[in-house]
C-alpha cells in the first residue's frame, strides 16, 4: 500500500512506514513462497489456505526443509507467540489462525509462549500484574480459535520460568551484548532484562526437542516483525546446541482502519479488538480512511483504488475467502460502481458476524483453558 520508497521501520516492538516487502527479503535474507512451493503443499495437504495462496503468508525460512521432514514421516512442532500487553486485535489473530490451518492439516503440535517478561520489561508504564492479567485474557482469544487439546501447549514465562531458564542460559552463553545490539538496534541504556530476553524467546524452538528428547523440527508462523530473534539468535545457537534451525513461514501487517500502516495496539481508534462491541465495530469501519473518491459522483467516474484501501484489504485477509468474489470487489471498487458506504457496510456486517462468535467461542473458551497451560 502506498510509496514504497518511504523510510519505514519493522522491528518487534515498532513497524512504522510503508513497509516494502520487497527489500525486508533481501534485508532479512528470507524467500518468497513461490508457486512450486504452494503446488507442494497442495500436493502434500490438498488445499492451501487463502492467506497462503494470496501470499499474505510471503516469506519463508526452510519451509520446503519442514515438508521434507514431514514427507520423510518426522512430524514437526508449531511455535508462534504473543506479547500481552493489551487486548488481542484482529491483525494478532492473522498468524493464529494460520497456525490453526497447519495444525489441523498437518496434526502438528503446537507451542504458544506468552511473553509478560518481555511487555512488562520493555514498557516503563506497565506493570508485572498488568501483563499478567492480559496474558491470560489473550490466551482465551487465542484457545477460541479452536487448537487441539492434548496437542497445544501454552505458556507464560514467569509461570514456567524454571523449565525456560535452563535453556535460555545455554542460549546465553553464546550470544554477546554486541550481538543483540546489532539484532535488535539496542543500545547502551537498554535494561538489562531486554539485553536478555531475546535468548527468552528462542527458547521454545528448542523445547520440543528438549521435552521429547529427541531432536524435532520447529515451523514459526508470525508476521515478519519477530524474524529477528530467529534470524539473529535462535538459527545462530542452533547448530551450536545440536538442535535443528528453526524454520518460518511470515505475513505480512494486516493494515488499521486509518492512512497506512498497521494495526497497531496503540492506534486503538483504527484496531478492532476482539472484546470491541457491535456499535464500536460499526463506528471504526465506517470512519475508516478508504480508496474512495472526496465525492460518490468523482468516484463513479474515476473510479477506487483498492491497492490502498485498508477496507479492501481486510476482505482479502480474513473476511471473503472466495477468491471470485474478491476480484468481483477488486473490479467493481476499480470501475467505480462499488461506492465505499456500501463497500464499508458490507465489511462490518462481516465483522460483526466473526466477532459474535468468537465472543461465543471466547466464553466457552475459559472453562478449559486450564487444559492447556504448561507450568512448572
Ligand atoms: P505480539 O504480541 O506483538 O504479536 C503477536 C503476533 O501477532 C503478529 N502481529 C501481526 N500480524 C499481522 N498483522 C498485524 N497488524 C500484527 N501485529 C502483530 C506478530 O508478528 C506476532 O506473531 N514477542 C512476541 C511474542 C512471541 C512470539 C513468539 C510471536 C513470543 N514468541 C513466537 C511469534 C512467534 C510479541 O510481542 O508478539
């Protein structure tokens, strides 16, 4: 969306600008998902989820590796993750429920770290209880999306922080305050803590193998933002510990509701969260910045720009899965005679109908979350 020549930002803790997926692959050393790879997973698994075949799931590490070893009948383990320090919005749910798809089709298990540690040390205004009260809030999101009990292992750091630390410690040992500060763009007055909990993260890439006691292959499906505890620390240790590299599978941002960018916890007028009620989802959509013409006459003639439109976008992310009648949308905003009220109204009705259920799935979601979490 937008000029790509624009500066823009991605790190873990902040993505600003137009980001140019382009260059973040040469930048971060990762591939594309090409055809031949969506031809073998179709092969492999018979149907590829449209946030693949869209290639909003972009980029990969060692994917191709991952169905080897699939194919060669050793199963690999999920691990994705979330940082608690708010309520969970619709763009956190885009690498979920992705993980969700993988489970399912390929009966992986799945580990989910929830990193209070890390929110609680890199914010100064939020506290230890704060992040763990959202941790909590944030894993009933993510358990109505539906991962399998017995198969799905989630954990909090500062609950399961013994079993952690013992690795982190070897991770640690490897990695040099002139590393994380080259990875993450730290400098001198970074807090300790953060100067450590990169090793805290790549932890659970390992700890399939560690639990199992025998050497297991690790698939990360996230938006690109975390490659860097992957690409910077966790490949870096992992031949050093005699463990597998981990591999990812990266999405891109699904956009907020305003002028560019992403969703984005801390632009809450143009994030839906999951705990937003009808008439609050209703009032963000139909405020949302479009690709619209300033008048329904100029746009009739002109015609919309859907490219960078974040209310087209959010039909092809997570709201029309058939792909006729995206393009059917596609084409009719281009030619002018899908006008954006019509095309907003739509959207939130969409909206709406997802986030009743998932409020449903939500409720019934804290009777078993228990079920599911790994303490020490
Ligand atoms: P967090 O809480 O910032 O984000 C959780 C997950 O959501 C992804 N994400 C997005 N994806 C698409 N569109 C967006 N607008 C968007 N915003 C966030 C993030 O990439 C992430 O996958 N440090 C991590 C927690 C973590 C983790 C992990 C994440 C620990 N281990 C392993 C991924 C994989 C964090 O604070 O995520």
């Amino acid at each position: 969306m937008g000029d790509k020549n624009e500066e823009f930002v991605v790190t873990p803790w902040e993505v600003r600008g137009i980001v140019d997926y382009d260059r973040l692959v040469k930048e971060f050393g990762t591939q594309f998902i090409d055809d031949r790879l969506l031809d073998r997973v179709k092969r492999i698994i018979g149907e590829i989820h449209p946030l693949l075949k869209r290639r909003i799931f972009f980029s990969h590490r060692d994917f191709d590796w991952i169905l080897d070893k699939f194919e060669q009948g050793e199963n690999f383990a999920l691990y994705t993750g979330r940082g608690p320090s708010g309520p969970v919005h619709l763009g956190h749910m885009v690498p979920w429920i992705f993980t969700k798809y993988l489970q399912d089709k390929f009966d992986a298990e799945l580990y989910f770290q929830v990193t209070d540690d890390e929110k609680f040390l890199h914010d100064p205004h939020v506290s230890l209880e704060i992040t763990k009260n959202y941790a909590m809030e944030n894993i009933i999101d993510l358990l109505a999306l539906g991962f399998k009990e017995g198969k799905t292992f989630i954990f909090i750091d500062t609950d399961y922080a013994k079993t952690l630390y013992n690795i982190a410690i070897k991770v640690a040992k490897h990695i040099t305050f002139s590393t994380v500060k080259a990875v993450f763009g730290f400098d001198s007055s970074i807090n300790v803590g953060m100067s450590f909990f990169p090793t805290i993260q790549a932890v659970p890439c390992f700890l399939p193998s560690v639990l199992k006691g025998k050497n297991t292959p690790v698939l990360i499906p996230a938006a690109i933002d975390q490659d860097p505890y992957w690409r910077g620390i966790a490949r870096f240790v992992a031949p050093k510990l005699g463990f597998y590299k981990p591999a990812q599978i990266h999405s891109k941002f699904f956009p907020g509701l305003g002028k560019g960018g992403k969703m984005s916890a801390s632009e809450p007028n143009t994030a839906i969260f999951t705990t937003d009620d009808e008439e609050l989802v209703d009032k963000k959509i139909m405020n949302a910045f479009t690709g619209g013409r300033a008048t329904v006459e100029e746009h009739r003639k002109l015609g919309g720009q859907p490219d960078i439109c974040p209310v087209y976008h959010y039909y092809e992310y997570l709201f029309e899965e058939d792909d006729k009648k995206l393009k059917e949308i596609y084409n009719s905003c281009k030619l002018g005679t899908l006008i954006c009220g019509d095309c907003k109204a739509i959207l939130a009705n969409k909206v709406k109908k997802f986030m009743k259920e998932h409020q449903r799935k939500r409720e019934k979601a804290k009777d078993i979350v228990n079920e599911f979490i790994l303490k020490d």
